[in-house]
C-alpha cells in the first residue's frame, strides 16, 4: 500500500481536518496515558477519547457555528474547573450566563423544540429559526464524525 | 460551509447598503460575472433585471454556492422579483411592508408566480451552462426590451410575455431547442417577429463580447426609455420610493409583498416570512435526515430530528469508547496511511444507522472484539456507567445495533 495510491479528494474538507486532528489527538493521548486493561482506566480514557473527538470537531468547523463555539467554550470550562482557582469565577460566569440566557418558547408547535435545544450545544439562547440551522450543520458534522472514527476503529480492530 | 459563510457576508452587504436603489445594489452581487454586471445595474425594468439577473446567477453560482444548502441559491434567486416590483405598480392590491430583518435580503420570502413550484433544481441547473448560458438567457431580456420599445401599453402582459419567454429560454439548454421553443410558444406577434430577427442576429455574430456589448447598448437605450416612461406615468410614487430608499440608506429592510387574498396586516405579513423561514430549514432538515421524506408536519420532523441527534451522540459515545480499548500503534508513517484510508474506506457507510452495513465491507467487525474487555459486547450487558447511560438512552435504531453480535 503506497501512500500514492489514496490521495483525500478535497484535503481541506472538514472530514480530513477532523481526520487529521483527531489522529494527532489519540497519538498523544497514547503517549500519555499507557494502556491498562482495568475498568476505570478504559472509563477515564473512554471519556477523555470522546471529549477529544468533540473537541477536534468543534475547533475544525471553528467558531463559525454557535454550537461548535459553545462546545468549545464547555470544554475549556471544564478544564478550567479542575483549577480550584477560579471556581467562583467560572461558577458566577455559568450562573449570569444561565439568567441572562432566556428560554424563548413563545412559538406555537414547537414544543420538543426544548429537548432539541438539550441536545444541540449552545441551544438554550437561540431561537427556532437559527436552532433549526444550527442542528443542521450540527448533524452535518456529527456524521462526518461517526464516519471517521468508524473508520478508524474498524482498522485498528481488523 | 465556507462557501455558505461567503454568501451570507454577501448577503448582509447587500442589506446593509439598501439605501441605493435595491436593484443596483443586489445587481451589484449577483452580477461577480463581471460582463454582465453592468447590464444588471442600469436596468430598471421588472423583467430584464430579472432574466440577467438569473444569467449572473448561472455564472456566480459555481462559486458562491458548492452545493451544500439550497438555501443560499433560492435567496438570491427571489430577491429580484419582489425588490422591482416596488418601483413598479403592476399589481395595484399589493402592499408593500418594510420588515427588519438581520440577514438583509437573504431572507425575502417571495414566491415567483411563474416559478412558484418551486423546483429551484431544475431552473437553475438549466442556466448552468457557463458561456452560453449567458448569451442563452440574456436573448430573453433582449425581447423584453424590444417589446418596451415597441410602446406596449400593457405592463403586465408585457411582464408575462417577458416571464413566459424566460420560462421558455431556461427549458431549452441547447440553442437549437431554445429557438424552436421560443418561436413556437411566443404569444404575441411582435415577439415572434423580434424572435425571428434576434434568432438570425445571433445566428450571425456568436461572438459573445458582441453580444454582450449589443445587449449593453440596448440596455441603455431601453433604460433610458423604461425611466422616462416611468418618469411619465408614476412619479409621485417613484418619487416616494426614492425618499423612502433615501430616508433609511443603513436599516436593513425587507420589502415584502401580501400576496392576492392574504391579509395584508405587518404583524401576519412579518409572522408568515417567519413561518415561512422555519418551513425552509425545516426542509433542508428533512433532507438530512434519512427517511424523512414522507413525512410531513412539524411536530413528527422535530420527534425524528431529536432521534437522530441523540443517536447520533450515541454512536459517537460508542465508538470512543470502542477506540479507548483498541490498543493503537501509531507511529507517523502509519498515521499518514491510515488518513487516507480512513477517508476513503466509506465504502457502504452511506446509512448511519445501520451498524451492520456501516462496518466497511473489507473489515468484518465481529472477528475484531478485543478480548479480555467486556465492552465487546455492547449495550446487553453495559458493566460501566457510560455504557448503561448508553442503553437506557438507546431507543433509536435498536435492530441495527443488534447487529454486534453477530
């Protein structure tokens, strides 16, 4: 199998940024954390593999969407967190950000609009319309996402 | 997306600077075919605007809009009709409202009656012919003119001689099909006459910067012509638009047209853009998402969009978690094969939901459970937490996963 052979038809689409990122991400975590077989390890490693996969998507489509923006800012929250330091700065953050957020429900039909807004990061503060824009490109990404990582453990499996 | 962030910006410039006369300035992004930028900027008329403006559209569509999202393409391609028509009265039960709107023009609503079905596909993929095209569609305009400068009385049937002669230019994709087109279906006898001359002229000189620069000079001639026409019959109105396009230069505005027998109160005006909106990204939803296409309502397209994102998130729960128990050599050489292949080995990954299918072909997944964890065994007996969350949340495609075990 010569590298020739396989050539990315577009090498700047978002599935071989995420491609690229994603497997520079697991490298270092590999080199970082040894493989053990305990259950709690493969937990922490399982949680950390999907907040990378997460985190590579999001800096890929960059902050062009508001839930790749959102999801970004989490990640980073929650990194943050772990610094005991600024707790009750990030703490008061999330606290304003929660009030000043809103809930807009007024429209009428669109009542699982809220479990949507659950679902797709950065969903509490935006309306139907750019809520329904946003899950798009959301979807968009997260198959390229499945797609990806699918392949690649199907070939570490094989 | 890139390409969808280039037409927004596009879009918002063109929002911003309403203030000029909408023609001219929506004339001035459509047109990036730099030749016939300015054919679109000096007309004046409702229908030669609208036929070079669906001629710039062929050329600006290949760069603007890669397809990803029909939204764009039916954006630009409505604006044209609605903003003439505010400088025009043809329809004397309309109504005009100025809407705000943050996206600008991007967000006009309109429903071109002659292309009311809709198909945007098809229209615009019979202009998409990248020289041609351009000398094919503007022969339309070029009637138009002509039949201006013949001193119709009747703005209407003239617009709907001009709409039925752009219908017929954008079926007939090759110069043989669109003369015969348009000479059997011309309704009038002075278009079948122009026809017929317009037909031979282009016969004669296909050069296409003759063509072009024989359309400018007519376009001029016709604008010069349309304005003082205009001048004549309208001009306290014009007058009026002019004051009104003057007094608001920065607001972003839609100008919005109550159709025959809607009611023309701002509020239901502003609420069907809105649901109208809503129904287009819904639309676009529906296309994502597989096995949508029969469904219609609103309430039953958000229950599956809401399925299939949490499924979605699922999948990808699982898979991490499946690639935190792989023990991966990666070195650089390989890193870079699997790149490729991991961008190429789709294969049979066309459905996401069927995890069976999904595992590429060359690959058969069950030959490849690691030992030793109980994790191979998915979503049957979840020992971890992560892997129980997965379960009880699992109500989307559940035969599909059952495939695992296999």
């Amino acid at each position: 199998m010569t590298l020739h052979q396989h050539l990315p038809s577009n090498p700047r689409s978002i599935k071989t940024r995420f491609a690229i990122r994603f497997l520079q991400t697991l490298k270092r975590l590999n080199k970082n954390r040894p493989i053990s077989s305990s259950l709690r390890e493969i937990h922490g490693r399982y949680r950390i593999v999907k907040l990378a996969a997460d985190a590579s998507m999001a800096s890929v489509v960059g902050s062009r969407r508001v839930w790749s923006r959102a999801l970004l800012w989490k990640i980073r929250n929650r990194a943050l967190r772990c610094n005991s330091m600024k707790r009750k700065r990030i703490h008061a953050l999330r606290v304003r950000r929660r009030g000043g957020g809103g809930h807009p429900t007024r429209e009428s039909g669109f009542g699982q609009a809220n479990d949507l807004r659950k679902l797709v990061p950065g969903g509490e503060v935006m309306d139907i319309c750019s809520l329904l824009d946003e899950t798009a490109d959301y979807i968009k990404c997260l198959t390229t996402q499945v797609q990806v990582m699918r392949n690649i453990a199907d070939l570490y499996t094989s | 997306m890139g390409t969808e962030d280039n037409g927004d910006m596009g879009f918002q410039h063109r929002g911003s600077s309403s203030g000029m006369n909408p023609i001219s300035v929506s004339g001035k992004i459509l047109g990036r075919a730099m030749s016939s930028g300015a054919i679109i900027k000096s007309t004046n008329g409702a229908d030669p605007f609208f036929g070079s403006g669906w001629d710039s559209l062929s050329m600006s569509q290949s760069e603007n809009f890669g397809g990803s999202s029909m939204v764009p393409l039916t954006d630009v391609a409505n604006p044209p009709f609605p903003l003439l028509l505010t400088n025009q009265a043809i329809d004397s039960s309309s109504h005009l409202v100025h809407y705000p709107s943050d996206l600008g023009l991007v967000d006009m609503v309109p429903k071109l009656p002659s292309f009311g079905s809709g198909n945007f596909s098809e229209m615009v993929s019979s202009f998409g012919l990248p020289e041609s095209g351009q000398i094919t569609n503007s022969g339309c305009p070029i009637n138009y003119l002509r039949n201006r400068e013949g001193g119709t009385a009747n703005t209407s049937t003239n617009n709907a001689d001009c709409q039925e002669n752009c219908q017929v230019s954008e079926e007939g994709s090759s110069p043989n099909g669109r003369r015969k087109r348009r000479a059997s279906n011309s309704p009038s006898p002075m278009n079948t006459n122009k026809n017929a001359e317009r037909e031979q002229h282009k016969e004669s000189s296909k050069d296409s910067s003759e063509c072009l620069k024989e359309q400018e000079e007519k376009k001029q001639k016709i604008e010069q012509n349309i304005s003082a026409n205009l001048r004549g019959k309208q001009t306290s109105k014009q007058a009026k638009d002019n004051s009104n396009s003057g007094e608001a230069p920065k607001e972003n505005y839609i100008h919005v047209r109550a159709k025959r027998g809607q009611a023309t109160n701002s509020h239901s005006l502003a609420e069907r853009v809105r649901r109208e909106r809503i129904s287009e990204r819904m639309r676009l939803l529906q296309e994502l998402v597989p096995g949508c296409n029969k469904i219609t309502g609103k309430a039953v397209m958000l229950d599956e969009i809401i399925n299939y994102v949490q499924s979605l998130q699922q999948q990808v729960e699982f898979l991490s978690m499946k690639l935190a128990t792989v023990n991966p050599e990666l070195n650089d050489d390989i890193e870079r094969i699997l790149t490729k292949d991991i961008l190429h080995s789709r294969g049979s990954n066309a459905a996401i939901f069927g995890f069976g299918p999904g595992l590429s072909s060359s690959y058969p997944f069950p030959q490849g459970i690691p030992q030793g964890t109980s994790l191979s065994i998915p979503f049957t007996t979840p020992p971890l937490n992560p892997m129980a969350q997965v379960a009880s949340r699992c109500h989307y495609p559940a035969p599909s996963l059952s495939s695992f075990e296999d």
